[in-house]
C-alpha cells in the first residue's frame, strides 16, 4: 500500500497544474495520466531515481491486457544498448511492472538510474525502453523509446584535433606483427568520394580499455594511404591483447570496430553459448569499456607443427567431394565430432571434403553463409589447432579439403559494412568504397560486394592466399559466384554471358594458383554455356545440379528423369570441368520426396526406396567428371531441407547405418566410388562414354558404357527404375566374359554383342571386363 501511494503522489508531480498565482492549495492536485511514457522528474538525472509510468492508448497492443508487463530497457550509447539486465525472453523480477490501474504500469529505477543499471563509469545521457507483455509477442508502442538523461558526473569523450604522420614502411592493412613486444594497428579510412572520419582511436586491453589523446590510443592519420595508424609498444608476446577502434564526426556519428583483419573476434551475445569442450579456455569479454564486437591479436600464435606438410590433391578425373556442415554432422556439432568420422569417409573412398562455410559468421548456429569476419575460423566448431589438425588428419588420410567461402556478400557486423553505414535505411550508404547500396543482381543477400572496386578484390585476394598458407586448404568453392557483377540484371538476364564477372574470375583464380598450383577452384555459378566453358578452359569448374532429375527417377518418375546432363561431354565443357551432384546442402532430399510424392512402392517400401536410391547411384558415379555427395546421402537421409527451417539444425541419423537397407546403399556407394579409385583410367580425359538416360530410355531400361583408352577396360551398366521386372535387350561392347562388379563371384559369358538380360524392379547390374 505505500508503494501505491507512492506511485499516485508521484503522478500528482508529474501533473500538477499552477494558478496565476503562488498560493498554496489545501486540496492535493487531481492528475491525469497522459497516453504513453509519463516521467518523475520530468528532467531525469542519471544520479537520480527516475519512475516511469505507461498508459497503453487504446491502439496500443497492451490495451486491454491483464497479465505481467516488463521493461526492456538499456543505456544507448553509441548506438548500441548497453548494461540490459534481461533478455527479451527473460522475466526478472526487476523489471517486472508495477500495475497502477487498468492499461497503466509504473515502474522505479531506484536507488538511482547509473546504480540500477549499474553501468559504472559509461556516460549515460540516453535510455532505450520497450513496454511488453510477458511473453514478449505484445509491445505497448511499436517502436523504441528514448529518453535523454541529464549525467553530471561522466561525459563523453572529446577526441582532440587530427595528428598527422606517414604510416611506416612495409605496414599492411590490419594487425601488423613489428617484434614480440610491438603491433602496428592500421584502419583504412577513405570513402568513394575521398574523405574521412574526424577522428579513430583503439581502446582495448594495452590501455584500460580508456578513451584518451594520448599515444596508447590516438592513431595517426595518412591522408596519401588513406589510413589511420598506431603503433603500440611493451607488449606482452604471449598475451592475448582485445581491442576496438573507435571512429567517428563531429557531428556526433560514434562507430565500434573489430579489425577486418583480425585471426580472432569476441562475441559478447553468442560466446557464452560456445562449450569449453568446442572452445576450452576462450579469452573472457572485456565488458568494461568494449561495445559490441571485438578483435584479438597475439604476437607470438599457438604453433600448429603439421605431420603431413607436402600434401597433393587428388587429379580432378577422379575427384569424389563429400559436402559437410560440422554443425549437424555429428551430435557434438564441432571438429571434435567430425575428427572421429574421417576413418569413416576414408573407407568409403572420398577423397575431398568440403566445408560449408567456417569462416566468422552471425550466431553459433548457421549454414555459414553469412560472414562478417573472413581472417577468423567460427569458434563455434572449434579453435585455430583444431582446424589445422582436422585438415592435416584428412590429408593423412589422403582426403583434400575444399573450403566453402562466401565473397558475395557480408553481414552488417562487417567492419567494412559498418565503417560506412547508411543506418536510415539499414543498408551500406552511398559512399561505402566496399559494398553496393543495392546488389545489382536478383539474387542479394545481406550486403553485396563490389567486385569491380580494387579494394574489394585486393581484400579477396589476400584472404584466399591466407588460407591456402595459414590452413593449407586444397581448394574453394565459391558460394554466388553469379553475383561478382556489377551488370544490373533481373533473373532473366541475370545467367546471360559477362565478360567483366569473367574477369573478376580469372583475377581470384590466378592469385590461388599463384600459391598453389593444383588447388581446387569449383564456382556456383550457373550461367550462360558460353561463359561457363570459358571459365573451365580457364582451369575452373562449376556446379552441376542434377537434384530434380535423380530425384525424379528417385520417386520413380520418367518425367524430368533425364541424366544426360551430368556428362561434361553434352555441353561441349573442358573435360571433368562439372562437379555434378544428386543432393547439395540447398536442394531436398530424394529420399524424403520418395516417401512423400513416391509411385507406388517408391512411397511406402524401404527397401524398394533404398534399392532405387543404389540405381541412381550406379548412374552417377560411373560417369566421368568430378563428383559430389552430400552428408548422408549414403544412408538415404529422409529429413526435409524444411525441418526446424530451412537452414536449421537437423537430426543427425548415425543410427541409419544400423538398418540393413541403408547399409546396403552405403555399401553400393562405397563400392562405386571404390571403382572410380581404383581404375582411373576410365574417368580421365581419354575416356569414352555412352549411355541412354533420356525419359523415353525409361520403360525398357537405361544403359551405360565406359571405356578406358584402347578399350583395356570396359564396363557396362543397365538400369530398371520400374517398379515391375524387366527383360531388356543389352548391347555389350565385345564378347567374351564379363563380370559382374557388385557380385565378383558371378560372371556372364557373352556369346552375342546383344543380349537378353533381366533386372528385378527398382535394381541395376554392373558387368565389367575385368575382376573386381
């Protein structure tokens, strides 16, 4: 009850109406609390109490509402909400508000607004409120509240005037190692038009995390380089040292920055999420005086002493990729887990994995394909020694690594996206010497790089050299590669053929050969004939997506079932220039559209599923050309590319192998990328091909033959993906014996060059002219 005489006296203050003159009334004031946000005091003072007072006006969506209301609320500064004592799913107590009367919630910040946020030494001049229901689906105003503080004790910083001085010799963009007790800091700083902020500085761990004018924190300023520039001295060779820059206008526009450059980011909203068992030992958040994201550097790294330093890749003929998210590989979603699963890939005969992206993205939990910091490995699957050791135990395992990396775009946490932010229209502004404001292409996601810029493709550049040499990666594929264009185009035209975007290519693709020869280039690219042809004589290859045309033979459908197109040789490419696939991580699976659209047995029989799933396998891996499978399409994994959303977490299925009919259809892809190991020969560039594959090849059965130069070699291979048996007449190259490859202990002996052979329903027969 005193609190609530409280509350009322308070909003008497708040309303209390003078006479013309100063005479004392007898009668306390009648006040009328107004819609929205009411204040006592009127004028808030950062050591003061302050009580907030919401009245829901009847648009509001908490009119009418009966359960628990609470704050969300934090000091801004800088932009950023800062000593927020709850998540917006968390209910604290002390957030919690009082209810005064129908539609109207009053709460205290008490013994003072600095101490109830206890927000230290931060200059609080401004607080951000939301009003919300319980559950946080129901806001009282649509949009966030502010309200400016009076703060009499703390003030801003004042940066001085500009010093100038030339940046020292032989000093790159970044973090700059000078001896082990010397770093050189250096933030670019020129936009489109040529102009600059007013000032940068670094606050971090070598100086308190203190804003001063003083030498630990005021950089330098290179107006022919177009950079700031500090030198920091006395350092610690074995300390990890966080740091930010801080940059800004006089007219107020203050901006936090990790470095672009930096081998290492601290996260304070999704670290915590990170295990000690993934990440043990992470360097804890400076939360006094850091904001945000911030960059780590160590002058003298944790050594990685590599047991396998003089790797070569596998030849391109037979190249066999297995596409792998750490996130839903292994149930602790890490390198860890994935370590223990290379025997695995090994026996199966794989001899590249790729990593969808590793590189620093948004959150823990992601396909990657939204990077903010590309110099840094996401702790989220492990520390810098854990990914070199998992490349090293691939390579000695003879397994390349091809890396998934995402150059068309970046997130807003991108230093670069940051420095020059249009946060009107939460876009890259205009001047941005990096980012588009708009893509010029349909397909844009986050913010798109201009690859037409120099310093966007000497970042590039850079970056690819760094982790052929830091991480020995054998390759990349390129996510989006359609889009390093600055042709404005529609979806239409978006594929048509484009001599700069070539350009572009062959730029990135020269600077990876430049440090290893025979690494791997492969480009999602999926654009005009004459332009992919282009770029594969060029020594690049390109995504062959062939997901509907399995899967339709998959379900058991002729329509749309044709192969053909998983041959290099019908669209006149450069030979084993297309990585086809019959599952990447963006297309669904073919066992879940058999058990959900299948013909007749396709839908409701696992081991007819599975057996179809084996025949479109001995249709894929015996064609020449690089190959690609993705995680636990050996097992026919049957989860939607939709459960828990399109990108998120997926069951992960080990127990599949367990089950006798997925064991099967591992043991059939073991056995056919096997065959490819073992008898190169028939995928290199003197091999010949020819099969029947196309919709009206369906009712009588499919065929392919391969044969190695001189005819040493030869296979045949017939297909039923009905679902009765089937009697079909087979043209064999030659007489003789041949045998059969999955069975080696049965052997046809072949009279004619044309016979008879039948195939149960939904199988396929191999036969080869040499013992297995």
């Amino acid at each position: 009850m005193k609190d609530l005489y409280k509350i009322l006296w308070l909003i008497a203050l708040i309303f209390v109406s003078c006479g013309k003159d100063d005479t004392p009334t007898t009668e306390p004031p009648v006040a009328e609390i107004k819609e929205g946000f009411n204040l006592s005091p009127a004028e808030p003072d950062a050591d003061k109490e302050l009580t907030i007072i919401f009245k829901a006006p009847k648009t509001s969506a908490l009119y009418g509402y009966k359960g628990d209301v609470y704050i969300h609320t934090g000091v801004v500064s800088e932009g950023q909400w800062l000593y927020v004592p709850a998540t917006w799913e968390q209910n604290l107590e002390k957030c919690k508000m009082a209810v005064v009367e129908p539609n109207v919630w009053s709460i205290t910040l008490s013994p003072s607004i600095r101490q109830w946020f206890g927000s230290g030494e931060t200059p609080v001049t401004k607080i951000g409120i939301v009003i919300r229901s319980a559950d946080g689906t129901k806001k009282g105003l649509e949009n966030d509240f502010f309200i400016t503080v009076t703060d009499n004790r703390f003030h801003p910083f004042e940066p001085a005037a500009i010093k100038y001085a030339p940046l020292p010799d032989n000093i790159i963009d970044g973090i700059n190692i000078i001896n082990n007790s010397t770093v050189t800091l250096v933030l670019y700083d020129k936009d489109k038009e040529g102009n600059h902020k007013d000032f940068a500085h670094v606050v971090g761990d070598f100086n308190n995390w203190t804003l001063s004018n003083d030498e630990q924190s005021q950089m330098y300023r290179d107006d022919n380089k177009g950079c700031w520039w500090i030198t920091l001295s006395g350092l610690d060779a074995d300390k990890e040292y966080a740091f930010q820059y801080y940059v800004g206008t006089k007219n107020g526009e203050i901006t936090r920055l990790a470095d672009a450059y930096a081998r290492k980011i601290l996260d304070p909203e999704h670290d915590p999420d990170i295990s000690d068992s993934t990440y043990p030992d992470n360097k804890t958040y400076p939360k006094k005086g850091a904001i945000g994201i911030v960059s780590v550097f160590k002058i003298q790294p944790d050594s990685y002493s590599w047991q396998v330093s003089n790797f070569t890749p596998t030849a391109v003929d037979n190249l066999v990729i297995y596409e792998m998210l750490l996130r839903d590989f292994t149930t602790t979603s890490d390198i860890n887990g994935a370590l223990q699963k290379l025997d695995y890939l090994q026996s199966m005969g794989i001899t590249a994995i790729e990593l969808m992206p590793v590189q620093e993205f948004d959150g823990n939990d992601s396909w990657g394909y939204n990077p903010c910091f590309y110099f840094a490995m996401d702790k989220a699957y492990g520390t810098d020694h854990m990914y070199k050791h998992f490349i090293d135990e691939c390579h000695k395992r003879g397994m390349a690594v091809i890396l998934d990396v995402v150059y068309n775009h970046a997130t807003g946490n991108s230093p670069f996206a940051k420095m020059w932010w249009d946060s009107a229209n939460n876009r890259p502004a205009a001047n941005n010497p990096y980012f588009n404001v708009t893509a010029p292409h349909p397909y844009s996601v986050f913010n798109d790089f201009n690859h037409e810029s120099p310093l966007v493709r000497k970042f590039v550049k850079r970056n690819l050299q760094f982790l052929l040499n830091e991480y020995k990666f054998d390759g990349f594929r390129f996510d989006l590669s359609k889009g390093f264009t600055q042709k404005s185009s529609t979806e239409a035209t978006a594929a048509n053929y484009d001599p700069s975007r070539i350009a572009i290519l062959k730029d990135y693709h020269a600077a990876i050969k430049a440090v290893k020869p025979n690494a791997y280039v492969i480009l999602e690219h999926f654009c005009d004939d004459r332009e992919e042809k282009e770029l594969g004589d060029a020594g690049m290859m390109v995504w062959r997506n062939m997901n509907w045309n399995y899967c339709q033979s998959a379900m058991g459908w002729q329509d749309g079932s044709d192969f053909s197109g998983a041959y290099y040789s019908t669209s006149s490419r450069p030979a084993n220039s297309l990585v086809s696939y019959m599952e990447s991580h963006d297309e669904e699976r073919a066992a879940y559209k058999q058990i959900q659209w299948g013909n007749g047995i396709l839908k409701t029989d696992l081991t007819a599923r599975m057996s179809q799933l084996e025949a479109n396998a001995a249709f894929f891996f015996t064609v020449p050309g690089p190959k690609m499978v993705w995680q636990f399409g050996e097992m026919g994994y049957d989860i939607s590319i939709d459960y828990n959303g399109r990108t998120g977490k997926k069951p992960v299925k080990w127990d599949y192998l367990e089950v006798p009919q997925r064991k099967k259809l591992h043991d059939t892809y073991a056995k056919l990328i096997q065959f490819r190991n073992d008898n190169p020969e028939l995928f290199n560039s003197t091999a010949t091909m020819s099969w029947k594959v196309s919709e009206s090849d369906w009712e009588k059965g499919r065929f392919l033959t391969l044969s190695s130069f001189g005819n040493a070699k030869q296979i045949v291979v017939i297909g039923n993906f009905t679902n009765e048996a089937i009697t079909t007449s087979t043209t064999f190259p030659k007489t003789g014996t041949w045998h059969n490859y999955m069975n080696p202990s049965e052997s046809l002996n072949v009279s004619s060059t044309t016979m008879d052979i039948t195939l149960p329903a939904n199988n396929f027969k191999m036969f080869s002219t040499f013992q297995p």
